[in-house]
C-alpha cells in the first residue's frame, strides 16, 4: 500500500510522523512524508523519501 504523509509544524510535531513512516515502510509499504523543507535532512538520515514544504509554513507557526 502506498502512504502520503502531510503534516507541518516544528520538530515535535513531525518526529512522531516520521516514526509513523519508518513502522510502515519495516512493513512494507511505499511511504512519503511532506513536512517543511527543514526536516529534509532528518527524513533522509531515518531513510523516508521526502517532499518538502515552503519553510514559510514554519514561520507562521513561531513567531
């Protein structure tokens, strides 16, 4: 089965995501998370493709 994964926030709201991912992907599923583009390095070091969001999403949420 295939999994898209949107979700945007700081790191607190996209790690548990990410960990949602990788359970899927050990079970054999096709998986991608879109989060801000910072979060691009962390999803690469976990080994989840990737898609990123405007960062200007992550500026709206922090003041």
């Amino acid at each position: 089965m295939r999994f898209a994964i949107e979700t945007l926030g700081t790191r607190g709201d996209v790690q548990p995501y990410l960990a949602l991912a990788m359970g899927l992907m050990a079970r054999g599923h096709e998986v991608q998370l879109a989060a801000p583009v910072q979060f691009t390095d962390m999803a690469a070091e976990y080994g989840v493709p990737f898609a990123g969001l405007p960062g200007e999403f992550l500026a709206l949420l922090v003041p």
